[in-house]
C-alpha cells in the first residue's frame, strides 16, 4: 500500500533548517481469516510514531500504551470498546464479502485499513488520507484533495462507484481530517507534551568499516524524528557521493540516522575541509568536523570503542529491518510497519463506520 507518507514526511535531506514538526495522528485496523496465532481483528492508534491504544478481539477491550493516556476519561475509553466490538463484527463479514469477490474459498487472507491525519505545528497546515487493503495489495484509496475514491484493482470499482455517488459522505471525511482529526491530534499532544513535544539532542559519531568503505555520519537520541543531516566541504553542502540513510527508531523512543560520504578519492590530509551538520528544531546546528583522529573504526583506530558502536548501529538496523519484515508478511505494500494496530476517537465513528460498510459491502447493523 502506497501510504502517504506515512510516507515519506520524517526524513529530509539536502536542505537546511528545520523550521516546523509535522504531527501526525495515524489508525490501523487489521483483520484475518485463517492466520493461526494472531487475532482476528486487531486495532491500534499511533501519535507521531508512538503507540497509544490498542485493542484485538482476544481481549474485547481497549488497553492505553501511555501512561499519559490514563488523562482519557473512562467512560470514552468504554464507548470506544464498544465500538471497536462492534467492528470486529463488520470486518469479519467484509473479508467473507471479498472472498467473493475475488473468487476465493480458503485460505489465509488479511483487511487492513489505514487512515489518518496530519497536523504542521509552523503553518498550520493539515492533511489526511484513508486506505483499505487486502491480501497485501491496494484495494481502495480516499483521494482527499479531490474528494474521490481511486480504486486499483477492477473488484474495488463497485465500491468506487458507491462511496463516489455519496456526496455527504464525502463532505464529512474531509470535514473529519481537516479538522476534527486535527482537534484528536492537538488533544492527545496536550496529553503527552512533555513526551511528545520534548527536544533531545543527538550524539554525532564519525564511523569507518574499513580504510576503504564511506565515512559514516551517524546521529542517535534525538526526538522529535524530524532532522536535517548532511555533509558540506569548504562550507558548501554535498550532493555527490552522499548516500542518505532512513530515519529508525531507538528501543528508548528515540531515534537516529546515518549519512555515508565517500572519500575514496581525497587524500586523508583534505579531510578536515569536510563536515557533518546535524539540524534539529529547537537547538543549534551541531557541525562535526572530519578529522581522522576522531573517527572510529572497526581495525583498531580512531576514537574508542568502535566495535561496540558499530554493533549497536547494526544491530538497531536489524531490529528495525525484521519490524519492516514483519509488515510486509501483513501488509507487504504498507509504509508505516504497525501492522496491528488502530482506535476510533469518539468524532470519527459514524464516518468511519460508514467507509468501511460501503467500501466493502456488508450489510450495516
């Protein structure tokens, strides 16, 4: 599934400043039909990155994964259980539904929807977005910014046809994204602000594999995700032989990313005309200047402690690699790997409610 950036928004390069944070509010339910060991629905609520609900049909109930989430009243965590019981239900009829519509009997085979918005804490400005998958591949998608239904597959068309003929619908989903979903987002800030509003500085490390392998700049601990990291000589950015790593989590929550610049060709005496600028919102540009004496290694030169660096760095891909995996097998298309996950705030029920039964045709209760 092409999720929005879901999707792309966390990591930019090859600018400078960061003048904003963009926060985002994500759900996903999930449902299977004969997947031994894993519940049949399953749902779950993100904040920027972070899990904060979750609820599976093993349990019946919705559980807070953040301490500061015990601020929500019981009563809406107890309507919210209700709900989602009540959901369970729906997406057990709508893969039977799809089944038929693909012409299928048994088997293993997975819904999942994702839906979402996003919130610029600079400008103001918003964004939402809405999917629904099966079996790993696309099966409908909200078109917010033209209010349309896309559908990728010809068994999806129906379904096109009926969301796209209901105008009211329609008018409520972007009504919900641009703004109650914002409003769901700004709440659940206020609730964990001094986690989710925090600023940690990173640690900058100079790492080599070998004499012959990149310069690796390598940023870790930093929070909030969105970072700016680049190399410049003689005060100007580099754009060839750089090579931009993805942003990962950290088990503690934060988070950390690599920039490899290749030095094959420069002499070890040029290479204190070379830098890396690390840029995070809400504190000064960090710049580490490439001397070799500071870079650490795995042959036994350099700064200290190198082997155990680099393990960790290795180590926190793997992890991050295996959770990607893990999406895949579930949702192969998905950019956000939390695959199990997804919670209906009190706003969104009747419309999210609606989506899911006239996108997938069950009969509604």
């Amino acid at each position: 599934m092409e999720m929005k950036a879901l999707i792309g928004l966390l990591l930019l390069v090859g600018c400078h400043g960061v003048s904003s944070v963009i926060h985002s509010l994500k759900f996903f339910y999930t449902a299977s039909s004969g997947v031994s060991n894993f519940p049949e629905f399953v749902s779950v609520a993100m904040v920027d990155e972070l899990q904060i609900y979750y609820y599976d049909s093993n349990s019946q109930k919705v559980e807070v994964k953040q301490s500061w989430m015990d601020q929500v009243p019981r009563e809406e965590l107890e309507r919210d259980t209700r709900t989602l019981q009540g959901t369970q239900q729906v997406y057990k009829a709508n893969i039977e539904n799809l089944k038929q519509r693909f012409n299928q009997t048994g088997g293993a085979h997975i819904v999942q929807r994702m839906y979402g918005c996003e919130w610029d804490d600079e400008d103001d400005t918003t964004d939402g977005y809405e999917q629904i998958g099966y079996d790993g591949e696309d099966f409908i998608v909200l078109d917010l910014k033209n209010l349309r239904w896309i559908a990728p597959t010809p068994q999806a068309f129906i379904s096109k046809l009926r969301l796209d003929q209901n105008r009211a619908l329609l008018e409520y989903q972007k009504n919900y994204y641009n703004k109650e979903c914002v409003d769901d987002l700004k709440k659940v800030l206020a609730y964990g602000k001094s986690t989710l509003q925090r600023t940690e500085r990173p640690e900058v490390s100079l790492l080599q594999r070998s004499p012959s392998s990149p310069v690796v700049c390598h940023a870790t601990g930093f929070y909030p995700d969105r970072v700016v990291v680049f190399w410049r000589r003689d005060g100007e950015e580099l754009y060839e032989h750089v090579d931009h790593g993805e942003v990962l989590p950290n088990p503690d929550g934060t988070f950390q990313v690599s920039v490899d610049l290749d030095l094959a060709s420069v002499p070890r005496e040029d290479w204190r005309r070379y830098e890396c600028v690390v840029q995070l919102k809400g504190i000064e540009d960090i710049s580490t200047r490439l001397d070799p004496a500071l870079v650490r290694t795995n042959w036994g030169r350099g700064g200290g402690n190198d082997i155990t660096t680099i393990i960790i760095i290795i180590i926190a891909v793997l992890a991050a690699a295996a959770a990607a995996v893990v999406g895949v097998v579930v949702y192969k298309k998905t950019n956000c790997e939390y695959m199990e996950l997804s919670h209906d705030f009190s706003s969104s029920r009747s419309a999210t409610y609606q989506v899911v039964t006239a996108a997938l045709g069950t009969v509604r209760n």
